[in-house]
C-alpha cells in the first residue's frame, strides 16, 4: 500500500507504453523484421524477444538482443524501422496512441498541484519530438531521456537525476510517485526509493507467477484511468 500519510510531490512518468501505445508499433517492426531476417534460437519467438527489451536503454536492449542474436544482428535497422512505425502511427492514429486515463490523470495531477516529470529510456531528442507531437510536451516541467544517464532502467540514475531536476533532494525522492509500463522501469523507481505504480498492458506484458513474485511495484492498475480514480482518493488522504 501507499503511505497516506506521506505528502506526494512530484509524478514522474515513463512515456513508451505508459503514456503513448508506441510499443505495439515498435513491436510490430521487430515482428516484420524477423519474418524477413531469418531463423529464430530455437523457443524464442518475436514477440518474448522483443518483450525483453521493453523499457531498455537503446544501448541496454542492443546489449540483450546481441546475445541472443549475434553481435552482426543489424539492430539499427530495426531501430530506425521502429521510428518509422511510430512516426506513422502518430501521424494516422493519433487519438488512438495516447493511453486511456492520460489526460484525467494530467488534470487531477495540475489540478492537485504536484509537479510533473518524463523519465523514459527513449533518446531525449526523440522524447522531445514525440511529447511535441502529441501536444504533451507543455505538460511537463522536466523531461530526461535514456542518453542522459550512463547506466539505464532497472538502474535508478533516470528517476533520481528526473528527481534532481524537479529540485528535490534525495530525502525528497520518497514523496515522488512513479508511474511505469515495464519490469525494469518499475525496479529503477523502486531503487530510486520512490512509490512506484505499474500499469500492465497484459498484451504486451502479460502476468506471469514470476513476474509477480520478482515485481516491486506497490500498485498495479490496467490503465492510467485506474490509476487517476486511486490517487484521487490517495492525494485527498495525504492531504497534498
């Protein structure tokens, strides 16, 4: 459970997967790509291939799908093949990329008072274009991409430097709530000694006995529209 007795200050959000539905296009591409690529290690599929890399680094999911595939994997390509999905997705679909609950959970957050940061493993300058896109980017006082730290999610260096940014100090980093898609993300504010609530996309990270037993989440919700309707009632009982 959540401490109602602490007095919340900030929300820091992931983006990919949390706030926009860019993973199902970035999923799509690695899915097409690996048609065309070739043969699979035996028992690893596309999709349980890309699920490892979700909530990365660039650098960090390079480094996983290089063991699994060999260092000539061409990951740039599919990076690049990524861009290219979201790009058009946001362009075709643009109502359907931002996440359900987004803009209630934005309006009760301002309407609270609490700051609000991006802390997403996304290259900042992609972060940037991306939130523009979308008509995000004003929402947020502080934006950090994954290029801004040297070691990414699960470690805690992009929600403490998000932190650092919204002028707290490390005793502060307690009263930020931290709201996250994947594994990783969830472990990095957890490390960064944040309350940390998960929203699972069971499609793209589906429960799994184990996955339960090694998450630290304190709260996990199905979208950010649960997470508004629970923090109404938390936020009212810390008294923010």
């Amino acid at each position: 459970m959540l401490d109602s007795h602490n007095r919340y200050a900030a929300v820091i959000f992931d983006m990919d997967g949390l706030m926009l539905d860019t993973e199902r296009s970035a999923r799509r591409a690695w899915r097409n790509f690996l048609t065309k690529w070739g043969d699979l290690p035996e028992g690893l599929d596309a999709d349980e291939l890309y699920t490892k890399i979700i909530g990365r680094s660039v650098r960090d999911a390079e480094k996983v799908v290089c063991e699994l595939l060999g260092s000539d994997f061409p990951f740039d390509v599919v990076v690049d093949l990524e861009d290219q999905y979201i790009e058009e997705d946001i362009v075709q679909n643009r109502d359907r990329m931002i996440k359900k609950g987004l803009y209630e959970l934005l309006d009760l957050i301002e309407e609270r008072g609490l700051d609000k940061a991006v802390a997403t493993s996304t290259l900042r300058d992609v972060a940037l274009k991306r939130l523009s896109d979308m008509n995000l980017l004003n929402r947020f006082r502080v934006i950090v991409g994954g290029d801004e730290v040297a070691e990414g999610k699960p470690k805690p260096a992009i929600y403490e430097l998000a932190a650092e940014r919204l002028g707290m100090t490390e005793k502060g980093r307690r009263r930020c709530i931290v709201l996250e898609d994947s594994e990783p993300g969830v472990q990095a504010g957890r490390a960064a000694q944040m309350v940390v609530i998960m929203v699972r996309d069971p499609d793209l990270t589906p429960p799994t006995e184990e996955h339960d037993s090694s998450l630290a989440a304190n709260k996990i919700f199905g979208d950010l529209l649960e997470v508004r309707d629970f923090l109404k009632g938390e936020l009212l009982r810390s008294d923010v």
